[in-house]
C-alpha cells in the first residue's frame, strides 16, 4: 500500500467491521470520520458519553441505527473508563479518543490494573505521512509520545515501525535513523545510538528490516543526494520508514510537511495490547477517518 | 523583502561590488553562482585556489578579465588563510567556501589569531527559506552550527536573526520559538528556555521583534491552527523566524521541506567579523547566488 487511500480501500475490501470504542464520542470531527467508515462498511462505531449530543451529531450523518451503539455516560472520566474496559475485555477492537482531553485518556491507557499497556511495554507513537511529492507513503516515528528516546525506546520505535509497514503489504522496508549528518561524532549522541542500531541489525538483533543511520533526510529520501555526497548506504535515498531522534524533531517535520506539501497522516499509538486512536481536536475528519482505516489493518491477523 | 528574487534584485539595484574572497575556488556550482552575481554587477569575485583549474572554469562563463582577480595558491590550506587574511585586513568584504572541506575552512575562521569570530561571540547560523506556500520568507536557525544551544546561544540566534529580518526590512519581526508544543513542561526543557526568552523580550533584554514561545510549527505559521486551538500568542501563525531547540529539529524541518516542499534557501554563518557563506558541494548553484545576493545586503550599513 502507497497511499492512504490504498488503506482506506483495504479495509473497506476486508468485509469486516472493526468495533471502536470512543471515549467522549461527543466531537463532531470524530463522529464525521466514525460515520463515513461506518457508511463505507469496515467499523462498527461504540460511542460512549452524552447521548443526546451525540445523537444530534448522528442527524447530519443518516446512520442507520444498527450500523452502530450508543453508551449513555456523560461524565468523561467514566466514559473513558468504560471505552478502555470495552476494548480490555475483547468487546471492541480499537480504542479512540473524542472529546476528552489527551492527559486524562492517556491515564486510563496508562493504568496498570484497568489500562492497554502491558507492563515493561515501551509506548511509542508510529504515523504513516502521505506526500504527494514522494513515491510512497513515509512511516515516522515518534511525532507524539517519547520527548527524548533513549536505545531501547529507539530500538522499540523501529520495530513497531517495521510491524506496521509488514502489515501494509512491505516485506522488507528501509529504515533510516535521522540525524543532522551521516557521520557519527560523539558530539551529537543520536549519531552514536544510530549507529549502534545499525550494527544490531547486522547482528540479527532486529529482524525484517532494511536499516541504516546516521543518516540525514536527503540521504534517507533523495537519491540524487546519495549520488553526490557518496555515502555506501543500502537505503539510498528510498526510505519507508524515518526513525527521528527525538520528539521536537519528528514533530516538526512532520507540521512543515502537513502545512506546506500538502502532507495527510495517520497516525496511532504503538505498544498497546489493541490499537490506540489519539487524534488532537485540530485534527482533520480526513486524518482520522484514515486513523480509523489503519488501526482496521493493524487487528488483522496475517 | 518577501522572496529570495527580491533580495537579488536589491543586491543588483545597489550598483556595489561586494567583493567575495573564495578559499579554494575550483569548484563549479560555487563558480556558476559567483559568475551569475558578477554578471549581474553585485559582486566581485577574489578567486583563491589553483589558478589552472580556475581559468577553466571561468571559460564557460565569458565574464570580462577585468570582473574578478585570481590568486594562484593551489595548497588548499594556504589558499584558506589567505581568503580568511584578506576579509580579516578589509581587501575583501564576504568570505565564502569553495572546495576546501568544511572543517578545514571553519578551523581557519575560527582562529583565535588570524579568524573572524571576536572573543566571547556566539558563533551560529540563519537561513532565509523560501517556501511556495508560505506569504513570505521564513529565517531559520540553527540548520548547521550549534547542534544543542543552551539559553544564551538561543538568544544569540535570535538577535543574529533578527539583525537579518531587519536587514531584509522587516521592521518589527515575528519570532516563534519552536517545541512541539505550546505548553511550558518540564519534561521538555527547550519549552523553559523557550519561556525564559519569552519573558525577557517582555522585559526589554531583547529589541526589535515581537517573540513568543514554546509554539508548535502549526501554530507559528498556520492561522487556523491559532484559532482552532484558542491560545493566545502575538505570532498568530505569522511567524517571519522560527528559533529550533536543537540541530537536529531545524535539520530535518528544512531538508524535509527542501525536499517535498520546493523550497529554496540562502544561509550565512553568524557572528563573525563580516559575512561568511558556508555551502556544502551538494548545495545548488543557484542556493549559492542568493548567499551571495543575502550576503551583500549584509555589509550594508544603515
């Protein structure tokens, strides 16, 4: 799959309704998205909080009232509550965030005895970025949960990267770790971890991967940049996935790109025992409509 | 001045020959852009490296014998010294990088006898970006120098850019200090630095530009994502300088964008004596005639 569209007609070929649990499902962005994957067949929408609200948002939508349900829990807390144990109990698929604020779900994902999170797991956060300027899509990672990741929460990211892009039909993507250069100096510690992954995967310590870094994003992204400069590197310059060294990094690449080519994202938390929606309320319907259709490709069994 | 054009066009109505002194100067991108801009009568190139090889390549060029002067000194490190020698004792007025290898050039400028950063001076970098979607030019900094500047290095990069902003006629220039997000949190210590900036500008230690940070990329350059969002910030997703927490960030942000954005830029080192353009071999022709262009704007005095 090379685009966000092809997911999105992926799981719409799939014939199979992934049930998702929304926590505070009052957000009219939200419910746009819910509605329009619901219509198209792939998810059956659980949308937990105040029915009347919601029901007002479903007008607009002309849902069917089988293609989805509704739990009546107004206060937010405990709807949060009541979407996470859906999903902890094997009653729906994905978990997704509406209304509530980020913090407060995050806790309940968070928790020990109730949340998704299994214990010692490292949670990361892995987007798929659609340009229309490169010839596939761009998987990066973390553009939200881990400020400064140290190896192993790096090591994580790249293989949580690399399951994501199995299951979107690459069997061996190429994984490039972001730096400013391609040289390892000791004056920019990243290089260091870059380059000890790399060796890793030499090793074997990390599997169904093409990796390679330091490298900077025209080497990662840009043959002819490979070309000039001369780096040996076996990503040369046709990245899947960019591994970012930390989350100021990733985050703003990822915002130049959205705002100024044209970039789509989906984007979903990683390391939790079923898939994890948290779009912020700036988010586009379009962004979480293609949320919805990936975390749909990620409950599949292959 | 809102594009890269305009500031060549200013360059060229000056009718002043900024002369250039090249260390190493047989390099062909570095010789086209030199041509180009003393064609167009703004610069006057002093050619320092192997005189044979020179000659060469100025035959494509066709410019008079009387538009540049060549120093025949084929050892690059001598041919360094006496570029860097003849900007320090004011026979030129821009050094600039030719084929010697950037190390080697910097290791020159930075001498504490012979180069061009004055004791006690925070040496940086600002590019000008010029990107299609965006209404006018964004200055960035640091894309090359400091790879994790402390507080005071901030505020020297957003002096050094402001001091370009000013010198491009932006009276009262927006500056945006960018974490990836807008909350002070100490988990993320550029957003303090990001705050203590802030605060100090609002107490009078920095001039000549409006300031707000921590702030996102949407939220500096994106008014809707300002609307959206509710937060209170004079930027207003119209940010003319984007101050990035580290190397790294504003690495993969402009290569990112150079990439997939079809952006342009000219960039010069900060904080030295006179203007310094450091361009690495891969950079384009024509990335190297709007430093010189920048460059010449630079010596102005007003």
């Amino acid at each position: 799959m090379k685009s966000l569209q092809e997911i999105a007609a992926h799981a719409q070929a799939r014939k199979v309704k992934t049930r998702i649990a929304v926590a505070v499902a009052e957000d009219s962005n939200t419910m746009g998205a819910l509605c329009r994957a619901a219509q198209e067949g792939f998810v059956f929408p659980i949308l937990i909080g105040t029915k009347q609200r919601i029901l007002s948002l479903l007008e607009t939508a002309a849902l069917p009232s089988e293609a989805y349900q509704i739990i009546d829990i107004p206060d937010q807390d405990a709807a949060t509550k009541a979407a996470v144990k859906l999903v902890k109990t094997g009653q729906a698929d994905v978990l997704m965030k509406g209304l509530v604020s980020t913090d407060k779900f995050l806790r309940e994902v968070l928790n020990k005895q109730r949340g998704l999170l299994p214990p010692n797991v490292v949670m990361s956060y892995t987007c798929a970025l659609e340009l229309p300027k490169y010839h596939k899509l761009l998987l990066i990672s973390d553009t939200a949960v881990l400020p400064y990741p140290d190896l192993n929460q790096k090591i994580a990211m790249v293989n949580y990267s690399v399951k994501m892009a199995h299951k979107l039909g690459i069997k061996e993507p190429k994984v490039a770790l972001i730096s400013a250069t391609e040289k390892v100096t000791e004056g920019m510690p990243n290089t260091i971890d870059s380059a000890l992954i790399s060796k890793m995967a030499e090793r074997g310590q990390i599997k169904g991967c093409i990796i390679d870094g330091p490298l900077d994003v025209f080497l990662a992204c840009d043959p002819p940049s490979v070309q000039i400069k001369g780096v040996p590197t076996p990503i040369a310059g046709d990245a899947d996935i960019l591994i970012f060294p930390n989350l100021e990094t990733a985050n703003a690449f990822y915002k130049g790109l959205m705002l100024f080519a044209e970039g789509e994202l989906a984007g979903l938390i990683q390391g939790t025992e079923k898939p994890v929606i948290v779009m912020s309320r700036s988010e586009s319907e379009k962004s979480k409509y293609y949320c919805l259709a990936l975390s749909c490709l990620m409950t599949e069994v292959r």
